[in-house]
C-alpha cells in the first residue's frame, strides 16, 4: 500500500455535528490522491465516535476513556498517521475546498518548510488573525494590559503579535501558525517529538511552531486559499475554566522563547497586567459601564480577573481544578 500524500488527524471532543462537516468537507476537497483520516475522540458522550464509524466507515476512530487533552490526543492520532504530510485540524472547521491542495503543493514546494497553514475565516467571512502571526513577547503583555490590541487591531505596534497591518490574503513566512488548521512534513514533526503536552490545551501550537523554528525550519500561512473556523467548541462545552490558562501559557512561551529570566519577568509583567484589569473591570461596573459590561463581558468579569491576578502568586492553586491541574497529562 502506498504512503498517502496527507494524513490527517481530527481531536474531537462533545462536537458530534461540527465533527461530521468537517470530515465531509475533507472527503469533498479535490486536487488530492489518497487521503488518510484519523479521528482521535476524547470520550464524548453524544455519539461522536458512532456516528463517524457510521458516516465516514474508511476513517481511523481512536475511542479514548477518557480525555486526555488536546496534545496527547493529537499525539496518538499522529502515532497512526502514515502520510508524507500530518494536518491537525480542529473539528469546528469547514476545510475550503482548494486548502488543501494548495498547502500540499507548497509543502512540496519549499522543502524548507516544516508547516504550513491558511486563512482562516470566521463563518460570516471575517480573517481569524491568529492564523499567521508572530512568536509570543514580552511587549505583547504590556499592550494587553490596556486592551490596546483590541482598540488598535490594525496597528503594527500594538497588534504585532496577529500581524494586524496584513490582511492575511496573501503567502507569508510567519513565526507562527493555528493549530485549528497546522499542516507538518512528517521529517519536521518527527524531529521535534510531536505536539508539546505540557498543558492540557490552548499552549501546544505556539510551542510547537517555536520548537520548529528552532529545528531550523520555515513557516508559511498560505492566505490565499481559507478554511472556515467556528471557534472554541469543545472548550464552551467544558465546566473547567480553561480561560484560567492564559497567564501559563503566556508564561510558558516567553520563558521557552528566551530563558528563564525572562519567563519570571513575564510573570511579573503579568501580574501588573492584571492589576490594571482589574482596575478596569471595577470601573466598567460603575454606572455608565453597561455598554461595556454588555459588549466585552470578559473585560468586566472581576473574578477572572482576579483569578489571574492570583495565578501570579500562587499558579498551582489557581489551576488546581482544572483537568490534569493544567500541567502535564
């Protein structure tokens, strides 16, 4: 039996329905040879893995007990995959139907290349600007701290991090692709070990895309061809207050992109992040902050805020309820 040109791996968690458009969107593309298809399910409960053996019988189903993460799960289906090419792709994703073609073209292309990605789009057509953007900095902490990404999503400096100022429309280099739709040429996949399992979800992609860079490869988001992204869900579907990661992973990268010094002064500047935040959320509760409240609940939630601001302090107790205390599973 041949090695198909593309494998690719589909973590799936309590999305049954999203699940099933994907994959039929992948059966549908055209421009491709043999594809392989393996579905790794994190122990739904509402007959995901059924209804994919029934719907798609030549896809690989890996049924989990339980779930074990986003990485771990990508993992496995990777451990399965036999392709000369790997895409992770999130099951909230419709696959445009020359993206893959096209990603597989440039893979082949540029043997420089470790992955490749492409646009992604919301629904009603708005760019996802994560799906090309740059290696997370210590900067990125300090314009976050004043919301000034969101107020100036199109400014060079304050929305370096997404790249703001490219329309993401056409072919880049960039430092770092989504992991909703991340495309690796199995020799780049393998010499890094595989997608980073430090933390339950939300860390692996900016890892793993740093941990490639360092490998001496290339990136590339293929902006002219997109897939459509819904976006967050599983994670809306969970009672864990995943969005409690957000101080780690940030942490996390920083410490991994430049050291350990570095990474403790992220966590300080983290700290004076959510201070301000929480300043922030305080006064939007006064009268006169209801358009607020109501426009961006997370900006007015105090007790995330808080919460975060605790993580500095204490990150252990601040995460222990989260599934494997948000560490290693």
């Amino acid at each position: 039996m041949s090695m198909p040109d593309l494998s690719v791996v589909v973590v799936t968690w309590n999305v049954r329905d999203l699940t099933l458009e994907c994959l039929q969107s992948v059966m549908a593309a055209p421009g491709l040879g043999d594809v392989q298809v393996v579905v790794v399910d994190n122990a739904s409960s509402d007959g995901t893995v059924e209804a994919v053996q029934t719907l798609f019988p030549d896809a690989q189903v890996i049924a989990s007990d339980r779930n074990l993460g986003f990485p771990v799960a990508n993992n496995l289906g990777i451990a399965q995959a036999t392709g000369r090419h790997v895409l992770l792709l999130n099951p909230d994703t419709v696959v445009g139907p020359e993206a893959l073609a096209a990603c597989v073209a440039a893979l082949d292309a540029d043997p420089a290349l470790g992955a490749v990605g492409c646009r992604l789009t919301f629904a009603d057509g708005r760019t996802q600007y994560e799906c090309g953007r740059r290696a997370y900095r210590l900067i990125h902490l300090a314009w976050e701290a004043l919301y000034l990404q969101v107020l100036f999503p199109r400014s060079p400096v304050f929305a370096h991090q997404l790249m703001g100022d490219w329309d993401h429309k056409d072919d880049r280099d960039v430092e770092a692709l989504s992991g909703a739709f991340m495309m690796l040429r199995r020799e780049a996949l393998n010499g890094v070990g595989g997608v980073p399992t430090e933390l339950f979800m939300y860390h692996e992609d900016l890892a793993l895309c740093l941990r490639l860079r360092k490998a001496g490869w290339r990136l590339r988001c293929v902006g002219q061809v997109s897939t459509i992204h819904h976006g967050g869900a599983s994670s809306s579907r969970s009672p864990s207050a995943f969005e409690l990661l957000e101080g780690e992973v940030r942490v996390r990268l920083i410490r991994e992109r430049s050291g350990v010094f570095w990474g403790l002064l992220a966590r300080l500047l983290f700290g004076v992040r959510q201070i301000v935040r929480l300043g922030v959320a305080l006064v939007v509760q006064l009268p006169g902050g209801g358009r607020i409240r109501r426009r961006y609940p997370t900006v007015a939630s105090v007790g995330k805020q808080a919460r975060l601001l605790a993580w500095t302090v204490a990150p252990r107790f601040v995460l222990a309820d989260l599934p494997g205390g948000g560490a290693e599973v």
